[in-house]
C-alpha cells in the first residue's frame, strides 16, 4: 500500500466526444486529500426521505445506514476486459467515479430520465458502440448526441472519475514473473487492479475533498467471477497496519464495499463508460486527448485544467514491479518469522515443528 513513483499523466476523455468538447481530462497522480459540498433538497422534493428514495444509491445508502447522510461518500466502479487479444495482448479495465450521496441521488434521477427519453433501459457502451439490443439502429450522429448528454449529466453532478488500466501481458511479466512465487497469495488481473484502486483513489478523494477523516463506501458492478477476490483484497486493505500517517489515513477511510446490479444503477453506467473509452484508448482505438502534468501535481492542479478531471492510472512496468516487490517482500518477512522460530526452539532444546 506504499506510494508508487509513476509519472503524472492527465488527460482522456471518458465519453468520446462529448467530453472532447469539454475538453474532460485524466490524471495519473500519486498524493491527494477531499473537498466538501453543501447540499440542498431539489424543487418538488418535501424531505430528505423522499429524495433518498428516488434512486438506488439513495436506497442503497439508507439500507447501509439507516439514516439519510448525503455527506456520505460513494465510489462506484466497473470491470471491462477484453478478451480478444487486440494488439497482442489482452487488457483488464477498472473504471469508476467518485461523488458524495448528496451528488449522486440528483444524478441517478437525471441519468434514468435521459434514458427514458431515448428509450432504453440502461445503458451498456459495449451494445451502444455495435448497435446491440437496445441500441439496434442507432445513427453515429444519435450516439453522439445521446453520450454528449451523458457527460453533461456525470461533469455537472459527480466530483470525478477515474479508470485503471492493465494488459495482461505485462501482468504476467512483470508480476508473475518467470518463477511464480509460492507462500503468498497471488491477484488475478482484476484483483490487482482493483488493489490498485483501493490504493490511489481515496487519496485523490482526500484531496479533493480536503477531509481527512472521509468514510469511503466503494458499489462494485455484481455478476464478475472475480469480485470475491475484489472484495477479499478491500477487507484485507481495510486491516491493513502501516505506521506512515498517510496510509493510515487511508485505511482509516475504507469504510465498507456492496455489489450493485450495472441495469439498475446508473453509477455503474457511467463507470461503464470511463472502462470502455480507456480500452478504446488502450487499443489506439480513437484520439483521446491525454495532458501530463509534472509528478508532485495535485488534483488542484488538475481542477484548473477541467473542473471534474477523470484521472487515469495505467499499471506500468515500474508499477507492477513494485507490487511483485510487495510479495516479495511478504516472502521475506514470513522467512525471517519461521528462522527466528527455529532458533527460539532450538534455544530452549525443543525440536523443529
């Protein structure tokens, strides 16, 4: 869970474009904090109940909780894998965006509206950008405007969102390595990405936010075959006893994780859309703006360029080594603790176990 030294990249856009014309950007950054947003009801609405019960995040928040707290923050993520071997080598994408209860009950009713009006159910980039299912006979001029739509409705009501990025090629290189390492428990492609997520967005949220006591609630898209190791990785992240300040911070900020339908959640939607304009990203599929920032760059920073920046973490080779460092690491910790057992039993004359 310690740093990792990669160089800021910001930029991408996340819904084609839409956000091209609201030139949305995406930064790889390594430190962040939080920033708080006063809430108030929206016309027609008598009571915080009645909002809270008006889309899933809400009633999700309340089944959680059982009181409305629209402070509450939500990080509401989606997997894209992409099985065909583009390029060679097949790519694992984590998207996601981050907004607090209060942003994301005005945006589930507004993201549902606009789906109404164009006649669909939900929304699913992959089936949208084939013309499948719901999206059978959809003009590239009604895409267009549909997903322009879209990015109005997640800029003007979230506070950002992010994707993570992994082809499994490096993954098995530079990670698993040529000699598979036994005593320590290996991730899967999506585990490790999701580690990833669980390692950097709460500090851009810590500094987005600028609170340092943040409780962090992650809604992961239910249904994928890995999402117990996703949630296995969260609880073990949770538990996790490191004496550096900032990573106790951190910690101290995961609060708890849910599986959520991707039909019934407009979050996980939107999500959808971040994984898949990465992958077309990934796959030099299309021409997303990409801005780089100097390393130290702060989400400050990043705000000054676009107001709701979607920050990009693609795992790199120095990335991915530095977590094989980690298991390494752990395989040498374990040795240390069994030698120095021996020799306590050996002192007091008892044999080996």
């Amino acid at each position: 869970m310690a740093g990792f030294d990669s160089k800021v990249t910001f930029g991408l856009s996340a819904f084609g474009q839409a956000q091209r014309e609201a030139r949305t950007s995406i930064q790889e950054s390594e430190g962040c904090r939080r920033y708080y947003t006063c809430h108030t009801l929206p016309q027609g609405v008598c009571c915080e109940s009645e909002l809270a019960s008006k889309g899933p995040t809400g009633d999700l928040s309340l089944a959680l909780f059982h009181k409305w707290q629209p402070q509450r923050l939500f990080v509401i993520v989606t997997i894209y894998i992409d099985e065909s071997g583009t390029h060679g080598s097949p790519v694992v994408i984590l998207g996601g965006w981050v907004g607090r209860l209060g942003q994301w009950v005005p945006f589930d009713r507004k993201w549902n509206r606009l789906l109404k009006q164009n006649g669909l159910t939900y929304f699913h980039s992959k089936e949208m950008r084939h013309s499948e299912n719901e999206f059978a006979g959809w003009s590239l001029p009604r895409k267009r405007a549909f997903m322009a739509e879209a990015g109005k409705i997640a800029i003007k009501n979230l506070s950002f969102g992010f994707s993570i990025s992994l082809r499994v090629a490096d993954f098995k290189k530079f990670y698993i390595g040529h000699e598979r390492l036994k005593g320590v428990s290996i991730d899967s492609p999506y585990g490790l990405c999701f580690r990833h997520c669980v390692g950097m967005v709460p500090k851009l949220a810590i500094d987005r936010f600028k609170d340092r006591h943040l409780d962090i609630d992650f809604v992961l898209e239910s249904g994928h075959p890995n999402l117990p190791n996703a949630e296995a990785i969260f609880h073990e992240v949770k538990a996790f006893n490191d004496p550096t300040e900032e990573i106790k911070i951190i910690m101290q900020s995961l609060n708890t994780i849910t599986r959520g339908d991707k039909k019934k959640f407009p979050g996980l939607q939107a999500a959808d859309v971040n994984a898949y304009s990465t992958f077309q990203y990934e796959t030099r599929d299309n021409n997303l703006e990409l801005i780089s920032l100097p390393y130290e760059s702060t989400i400050d920073e990043a705000r000054k360029i676009q107001k709701v920046p979607i920050f990009h973490f693609p795992m790199t080779e120095d990335v991915l080594s530095q977590y094989r460092g980690l298991l390494l690491q752990t395989i040498e910790e374990k040795r240390l603790r069994r030698d120095a057992a021996i020799s306590r039993r050996a002192d007091k004359g008892m044999p080996d176990a």
